[in-house]
C-alpha cells in the first residue's frame, strides 16, 4: 500500500501540472519552465508506477496537452497527435533504445537507422490538404480534440496553399504534421516592436508563436513572422476523390521516415535542413551533442532532438502507449530556464560611476553553469521586469550568454503569499556613501563622488584586464586588497608598487609578490593601442585605439591631433573623436597619463607610420592593400601581426569592409570579422598564407 503522504502528493501533481497544461496550451502564458514541469510529471509517472493503485483514468501522465480552448470551432484529428516521451540523459536514450530492443528482438542497435531531428519549440499542427489543396489547419489540442486556425495559419507564408506539381498525382486526402515557429531574429525585432509600442514583450519564441496563432482577427497571425516546418506524415488516403481518381504517386508510400522527409519537401513543404538519417546508436549520440553544441548558432530555437525509428515497417511493430508511439522519443537538451529566489537586489558602481542594480539569486545550475548573480540593468529594466526581493523568478542562461532574470513566477508553489515592497533605487552609493544621482531623461544612475573607492577599483581592474594592459594575477579581490591598503589609487600607482609594501599584505608572499610585480613591469611594453583601452576613455574600445594608434603612430602625435584629425581617421568620427578630447582636457587624466609616461610605458604603435620602427629597407609589398587580422597568428601576436602589415606599406584597420584586400585568420578569432569577411567575399588567410601575403604581397592561390 502506499503511504497517505503519496497519494497526497499524487493528487497535488495532477493537480499542478493541470494548472500549467492550461497555462502552457491554452493561455500561452507559462509559469514555470519546461525543465521544471517535465519533473512534475516524472514525479507524478515515478509515483504511480510505483504504486498503480494511486493512477487514475484522467491523469495527466495519460493526457496530451490540454482541451482546447472555446476561442476556435474544434477539430477531431483523424489520426490523434501524439505525444513524446523524452530522455535527458544518454543513458536515458540508451534505456529506450533497449526497450526497443525487448519489443523487437530482432533489432541490432548498432546499425538500426534513425532519423534525428531538431526539436523545434514552437507549436505542433496539422494541416489537412484535399487533392493537393489547403483546407484545414488544427492544434493538438488535446491529442484528439484540436482548434481549428485554418484561417489564421493560411496567413502563413511557408505554408503551401497548394502542393507543387513534382508531388503529383496527390492523395486524395493528407495530413502533414509540423511545427509553426517564430525564427530567432523575427522575434528579436517582434519583441522590441512590441516594447516600443508600449505593448505585450514575449518570453520566448515559443510563446509569442503561441500568441500569435491564438488570435481571432487574422490579419494580427498575418502581421507576426511566423514559419513551418513539416516533420511527418499524417494519415494519407491512397484513393483519389471524386474529382481526383488518380491514385497518389509514389513518393506517397514512403517506407522510412526520412523518405516520407524528402516527399514533403518534393510537394513544397519547409523541412528543417538539420535534420539527419544516422545508423546505429552511437551515431545518434554523436548528433544530439552535435546538435546540442550548436543550438545557438541555429536561426529557430530548438529544445532537443526528436529521435525517430527510420523504417515505417517497425513503427507498426513497435507501436505506441496511449500518449506516446514507442518509436520516437525526444532527447532534451539541459534546461536554460529555471526559476530560483530572487535573494536580493543590489547595486554595483563601475568605473564610470555608474551604479547597476543586479540581482543575487540562491544558486542555480542552468545553461551550462551555475548561476547566482545577473544584472538587471537599471532602474527601469527593475520595475519593467517587476521583480521585487524575495520573488521567484525566472533566470534565462544559454550558452555564453549573460544570465538574465526574465520575470517573476507568482504562482510558484515557493512563490510568498506576501510579496515584499517594490524595491527602490538606493538614494547613497553602496561604497562611497555619496549621492546617487539620476539625471533626467537618462535611465542610468551615477555615484558623482571621483573619489569613490569603488569606482577607482574599478578603472584599475579595467587597466589591468586582459584586452586592456594584461597584467596577469591582477583582479578584482587584489586590486580591492591594493586600494584598501592604500598602496594604490590609481592605475599610475601600480608603477610605483614595491616588494616590501606587497608581502605584508594577507594572501601574497614573496613569490606571488614577485609575479605580480613582473607582470606589472612586463607591461610597460604593450603597445600603444593597449594604454588607449587601458585608459578607458568612454567609446574607445580595442577597435578604435588601434585605429587610432597606427593612424598617429605615437601618444605624443596622437596628444598634439585637433579633434578634426582624429575625426578622420578611419572607423573613429566625431563623436569619438569629442570624448577622446574631453578626455585629454580634463588635467586629472593628464596627471596620470604623465605619470604612467614617467614610468616608462610604451607610448608608440609598433610599425605604425610615424613611430620609430617604421620600415625602413623592408620592402613594401603592401602598398596600399589593406589586412585585416583576427586573433593572434602563428609566430605572431595580433599586433606584431598588423605591425608587418604596416611595415610594408600595407593599412590594418580593425574591421573589415568591401575594399579589405584579405583577413588574417588567427587563434580565437572575432566572430565578427569573420562573418563580415565571409558575407563581402573577402580573401581568408591562415598563417601560411600571410606569411606568402607579406613575401610577395599576393594571395595564395584559393
Ligand atoms: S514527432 C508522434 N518530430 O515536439 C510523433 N515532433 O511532444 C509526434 N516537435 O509539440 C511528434 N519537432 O510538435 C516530432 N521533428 C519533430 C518535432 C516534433 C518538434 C514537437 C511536436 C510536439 C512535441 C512532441
């Protein structure tokens, strides 16, 4: 017998996940994550398997979706739109495929072919055509039962009106079954639409696809940027009708699901171009990490990979329970939204002043890492998100991407009844105690004391970064560990560090004290361009100061420039070219830019026109070509890389455009250069072909 507290626990789950299918399916409206309802229902499905007495005839764990809602006429599939189970592990997957096994006896997993395809997030559908013709368009409502949106999704323009004539003579009568979505960038730009319009932001691409479809006025699902994409075929009447006797062409009787693939995309339908026949098990592994790993560099959002038994024949063998077939299941990638508690919001004062609220959540393992801080922004991303202290929120993590609260779960079962006060902007700095200061008009608060030690960590820390100086086993905690001692105060006092202050410091020895002073010492030889960023002058980034650097080719000349020669210079203009010189005329910046001189940094661009070591006697093979480089080459650091390039005549902007002559493809590349250079059709070189490029000035041959 099962314990009470069971059979309690059953009834709260069907309970919950009820609420959330309606949530989900009906009101396009979710409040908790898919991660998080799917381990509902495997709570609910453990429970009742365990304890068969506890399931019931209407449990959710027997149900797809959700009825359908009283918005559209309803439709009664012919053939009901099932579910799938899903594997989130590769043991998982392996489980399913030994059941295979166990239903099939005759099945070697090793070169069993499967189809494997993109789970696309959208909407399922199914769209009946009669002689070749659109005639209807329905949800999965609740697997039997759909809605009927033929209206809306014929405003769909990937979907065909008609089949085309290569799919000829049609069936009679088809169903084909796919997934109406909402590409990527289309609901990037729907989303912030919508926002200016002052109007309903969507979650994610699911959601907003969701929405759209559900309107009742067409002409809305028509304004949105919806698109299909067909994976299976439905029930097929081999007859022709009345005014079709032809009996349907080949193609119609697929004896695989791949073949049945190619037939929709021969009559016209959008197939998703990932997806894969493989053979054998490890085959389908090798794909879902595939897959997985490139997930956000697809154009549409997909949630995992629908693995599919290749063979038609063995889906009748395998057949299905009463939700889901035995012959597909889908591979679910790791979650990248999961709600946890908002702990608290807080502030952050960075090198400018300015204060950013961020959000300290309990921790939480979502898109590949754990996450417990994400910033919010400012003051009015806070009250747009409506987030308050104390909510459950949910936090959106994928891939490399920022961490992101999107909004709070008010009905999350951890959710408190009484919500804490909204929270308001701090009116002190968090470190310095000064005023913090909106100005009108502007969304980013300041703290405006210059002397604030928070704020002078921060520009260290910048100086000190990897794009910027580059001195190693300087971060955060060392430079707050610096300034609190008092040793430092700003970038020009790291010059000046000595052994004997730093080892009576906790944490640093002699030889960690050593290292650092090295390192700090070491960088007194970066070029030019690296003391631009270093310095953090506002829109000047590593793009612009080598720009800049190898058009002045010294910080004396670059001092000496008026503003309208700095404005000239490619890729600079002058909005920079103002801050470069506001920043010049402020005397607390050029005290420590002379200091930092004193000190001995390198204040020239190697091999820039104008700096010493400008080449002489090389021969100038580049004359008037302009390379663009990438990443660090072999043999090469980036800069003595685009040094060769000046000594020999040659122009080294840092970015690509029509008339780059070819780019330098190093380790770690910037993605966008690359995309740039491949979209203008410009010359990609490796370190071979730079080496012949600066012998001889010519490309190596394609
Ligand atoms: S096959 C009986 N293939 O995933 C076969 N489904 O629960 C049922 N989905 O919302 C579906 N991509 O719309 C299949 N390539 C694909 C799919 C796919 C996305 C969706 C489907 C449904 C969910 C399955």
């Amino acid at each position: 017998m099962a314990k009470k507290s069971e059979a309690d626990r059953a009834d709260e789950l069907r309970a919950l996940i009820n609420h959330h299918n309606e949530r989900y399916h009906v009101l396009d409206s979710p409040e908790i994550s898919d991660a998080e309802y799917d381990a509902l229902v495997r709570e609910l499905r453990e429970i009742e398997t365990d304890h068969p007495e506890l399931a019931t005839p209407d449990s959710p764990t027997l149900a797809v979706g959700a009825a359908p809602s009283s918005l559209f006429a309803e439709v009664r599939h012919q053939t009901p739109m099932m579910s799938l189970d899903n594997a989130q592990t590769e043991a998982e997957l392996q489980g399913w495929a030994d059941r295979l096994v166990r239903l099939a006896p005759d099945l070697d997993l090793a070169s069993l072919e499967f189809s494997c395809e993109p789970k696309v997030d959208g909407v399922a559908m199914s769209l009946t055509y009669e002689d070749g013709r659109f005639v209807q368009a329905a949800t999965r409502g609740n697997g039997v039962v759909g809605e009927d949106v033929t209206a809306n999704v014929a405003t769909v323009r990937s979907v065909p009106r008609e089949l085309a004539r290569a799919a000829a003579p049609f069936p009679g009568r088809l169903a084909v079954r796919g997934e109406i979505y909402m590409p990527r960038a289309e609901f990037d730009a729907l989303n912030e639409r919508q926002a200016a319009a002052g109007g309903k932001v969507f979650a994610n691409p699911r959601n907003s696809a969701a929405g759209s479809l559900r309107q009742k006025d067409p002409k809305m699902t028509a304004a949105r940027p919806l698109a299909f994409w067909a994976y299976q075929m439905g029930e097929l009447e081999t007859e022709g009708t009345q005014a079709n006797r032809s009996k349907p062409g080949k193609g119609w009787s697929p004896a695989s699901q791949s073949e049945a693939l190619a037939q929709l995309k021969v009559a016209g339908f959008p197939v998703s171009p990932d997806a894969r026949r493989v053979t054998g098990l490890e085959a389908v592994m090798k794909r879902c990490r595939e897959l997985e790993e490139r997930r956000h560099d697809l154009p549409y959002e997909i949630d995992g990979v629908v693995v599919k038994v290749d063979n038609l024949a063995l889906h009748q063998t395998l057949g299905q329970t009463s939700r889901a077939p035995r012959w597909a299941i889908a591979f679910k990638f790791a979650p990248e939204e999961l709600s946890t508690r908002l702990v608290d919001i807080e502030v952050s004062i960075g090198r400018t002043g300015r204060a950013t609220p961020f959000a300290r959540l309990s921790p939480i393992f979502v898109g590949g890492s754990t996450v417990q801080l994400a910033t919010l922004h400012n003051e009015d991303q806070v009250a747009l998100k409506g987030v308050r202290p104390g909510d459950m929120v949910l936090v959106h993590k994928a891939g490399d991407v920022i961490p992101e609260v999107v909004g709070p779960v008010l009905d999350h079962p951890d959710q408190p009844k009484r919500r804490r006060p909204r929270w308001r902007f701090p009116t002190e700095c968090p470190s310095c105690g000064g005023p913090l200061v909106r100005l009108p008009g502007e969304s980013d608060t300041y703290c405006t004391n210059i002397d604030c030690s928070a704020q002078r960590v921060q520009r260290i820390v910048h100086f000190a970064s990897r794009g910027a100086m580059d001195i190693e086993g300087l971060g955060d905690q060392r430079v707050v560990q610096l300034v609190a001692a008092g040793l430092i105060a700003d970038p020009a006092d790291l010059y000046g560090l000595e052994t004997g202050g730093l080892v009576a410091l906790e944490g640093l020895g002699e030889l960690s004290a050593a290292n650092l002073l090295g390192a700090i010492e070491a960088s007194k030889r970066q070029p030019l361009s690296r003391l631009l960023v270093a310095l953090g002058v506002r829109h000047v980034g590593p793009t612009v100061a080598r720009d800049i650097a190898s058009a002045f080719g010294s910080l004396h000349a670059l001092m000496a420039a008026p503003s309208g020669a700095l404005a000239a210079v490619d890729g600079v203009g002058q909005v920079i070219a103002d801050s470069i010189v506001g920043f010049l005329a402020n005397p607390a910046n050029t005290h420590v830019l002379e200091r930092l001189v004193a000190a001995g940094l390198t204040t020239e661009q190697p091999g820039a026109a104008g700096a010493g070591t400008a080449g002489a006697g090389v021969e100038q093979t580049l004359a008037g070509k302009s390379v663009v480089v990438t990443g660090a080459v072999e043999g090469y650091t980036r800069e003595e890389a685009e040094a060769a390039i000046v000594e020999r005549g040659g122009k080294s902007p840092g970015s690509v455009s029509k008339s780059t002559f070819a780019l330098v493809l190093g380790e770690s590349p910037g993605a966008s250069k690359l995309t740039k250079a491949e979209s203008v059709g410009t010359p990609i070189l490796d370190a071979a072909g730079f080496a012949k490029l600066l012998a001889t000035g010519e490309l190596p041959p394609a």
